[in-house]
C-alpha cells in the first residue's frame, strides 16, 4: 500500500500542538519558543516532512517550476543550454520542467498546453523546425505566463529572444574557407523558414560577395541532418568534382558529408575543406576533426533564464523585451587545411 505524505496535521495530532503553531515553527517564526521550534523542526525531519508545493503554490500563484520546450536533448547545443538554464533557476530556488518535441508540431503544441497546466511561472523555448502555426505560442501569453524564445524564435510573437549571431557565425566560417583558398565553397542549408536557415546562408552569402566570389545557386543544398546528407548524397558527389570546400548548417551534417565524400574518392581536407557549426564532442574525434563555429549554448541558457525570471518577478514590464546576440567564435581543426592530405599518425 501507498503511504500517505505526512503533513502539518499529521505533526500537530503527534505533538498535540496547533497545527498553525507546527507550521509557525517551520518557518522559524519570532513568536514560537526556540524549545518548541526544536521539537517540530526535528521531528519534521526525522519523519521526512516535505512541504505540499501545490499548496503553496496556491496561496503564492507560484510554483517556483519553469518549462524547458527543446528540440532534442542529445544535441549538444541544447543539452549546453539546458546546462546554464538550470545552474541559473536552481540558484534562484527554480525547478525545470524539460519537453522535447522531436521536431513534432503537434508534440510542441501538447507540451506547450501541458505546461501552462502544471501552472510554471515561465517558458523557455526553441522551437521546432516543422512549426508554421503559432497560435500556442499566443495561449501561453493568454495564459499570462511569460514566454522566451532561444536559438529558434518565432518572428510572429512578441517577446525576449537570446540568440547567436548566425549570420556572423557564417560568415566568419565562410571566410575562413575563402582565406585558406576556396573559391568555390558548397552550403548544406537548414529550412529557409527558420531564421536560423536564413541567417546562416545570408552570412555564407556575404562572405562570397565581399570577396567577389560567385553566389551559385546550384551550390546551396537544403541538408540540415545526418540522415539527409544521405539521402542527397548523389546530388552532393556529382559536384563534387567543381568545389574546394563545404559550409555545412552544423556539425553532424558537416561529419556526414566528410564521410560521403571520403566514401566517394575524396580526401578532406586535400581536394575538399570542410567547416561546420555547433562544436559539439565530435567536432573533435571526426576524421579528420571539424572545424566548426562554437555557438556558446551554456551562455545563451543564462541569459534566457535570467530574461525569464525578470517577467516573473516583475522586474520587467509585460511589454519590455529584450533580444541578447552572442557572437560566435571559429574553433579551427584539420578538415579545413585545404591543399593538405591528412593522416593520422600510427
């Protein structure tokens, strides 16, 4: 049989005590004797006292719980974001609630309605690549629960953003191709519809233009996983042979297509150099390892978390928004050493 939580009641009847007086002595209130302050407080512990939250959030309308909505939480990028979103809520006595949505539309709307129902004070979200329709977006700011969008936002609804500055991040890895001679540099592309896809080709654009390179159209694959590198591999080898180099969205796409061209008679990075986007922990072990954009996902979780608390607590109006730009760092490995054969040594 299930036992039943001890509660106030409980430790009055016991001690023969109000059960105001237990709950006075658990705070530690002035007006409790020390003598009768010990006795509750150390029974409570000894029989495992736990408060209820959902009492106390009743009488407070807060339950200290915020809701973490992510893609997936094997990404390194969120799973970094979720590392500083927590060392951030746990500091300022918040739980997290954490939704993955598996890029499902449908997964997203039910975890969003999910949460409001378990009543959190607040949202954090990165919303999924198969989203169009936002009216849950709008029920969560219906619901006078406060909303911040991280990594994917939505454009459509106003709120607090905390992003990387995608489009510098391209362009940084673009031009890093371009100095170390590629001329005519491939882009595995995410959807156009994320701000993200778009951002991170308009940077790979720039870069191409400020150095007088053709932007050729047909060099722009829609690619963004591993299993679509895949998929379009034959479209990827058959232009193989004009490319010197590879801006790939992230870096699993970016591992992938190394393989696809290793598997096909290219060395990388001799005939073809290869930058990525994340740096997660295969950036490292990749052969050879990835050149890649290092996103600051632990700094992003921060700042949205402190974004989140300030509507929370009231430090920010209802209205007062706020978009907070990291900007990305190039993190320089062996795929991208054009002209070099890479070997490993033995």
């Amino acid at each position: 049989m299930k036992s039943h939580p001890i509660t106030i009641k409980d430790i009055a009847r016991i001690l023969g005590i109000s059960p105001s007086t237990v709950s006075r002595a658990l705070k530690d209130h002035p007006d409790i004797s020390p003598k009768t302050k010990q006795l509750v407080q150390t029974f409570a512990q000894k029989v495992n006292y736990r408060p209820n939250a959902l009492a106390l959030s009743l009488r407070s309308s807060k339950t200290n719980t915020i809701g973490i909505v992510i893609p997936e939480i094997v990404h390194h990028f969120f799973s970094s974001v979720i590392s500083g979103i927590e060392d951030v809520a746990y500091g300022r006595g918040y739980n997290a609630i954490i939704c993955q949505t598996n890029e499902n539309y449908q997964r997203e709307v039910i975890d969003m309605q999910a949460l409001i129902d378990n009543r959190v004070d607040g949202i954090l979200i990165s919303m999924s690549k198969n989203t169009h329709e936002f009216t849950h977006f709008n029920n969560v700011r219906d619901n006078g629960v406060p909303i911040v969008f991280f990594d994917r936002i939505c454009e459509a609804i106003s709120s607090d953003r905390v992003i990387a500055d995608d489009f510098e991040g391209a362009r940084i890895a673009t031009r890093h191709l371009i100095n170390k001679g590629c001329k005519k540099i491939m882009h595995l592309a995410a959807p156009q519809h994320l701000l993200i896809g778009k951002n991170r080709k308009e940077g790979y654009y720039s870069a191409l233009r400020e150095h007088h390179l053709q932007c050729d159209e047909d060099y722009i694959i829609k690619c963004d996983t591993r299993e679509s590198v895949f998929a379009k591999a034959d479209d990827i080898i058959r232009l193989a042979g004009e490319i010197d180099g590879v801006f790939a969205v992230n870096d699993s796409t970016a591992i992938a297509v190394m393989q696809v061209l290793q598997r096909n008679g290219y060395n990388v990075p001799k005939d073809i150099a290869v930058v990525g986007f994340g740096d997660g922990p295969n950036a490292n072990i990749a052969y050879p390892p990835l050149t890649t954009v290092e996103q600051k996902g632990y700094d992003i979780g921060q700042a949205a978390m402190r974004l989140l608390i300030g509507h929370i607590e009231d430090k920010a109006t209802e209205e007062e928004f706020e978009t907070k730009i990291f900007t990305p760092e190039l993190v320089e490995r062996t795929s991208s050493q054009l002209g070099k054969d890479f070997r490993y040594n033995t």
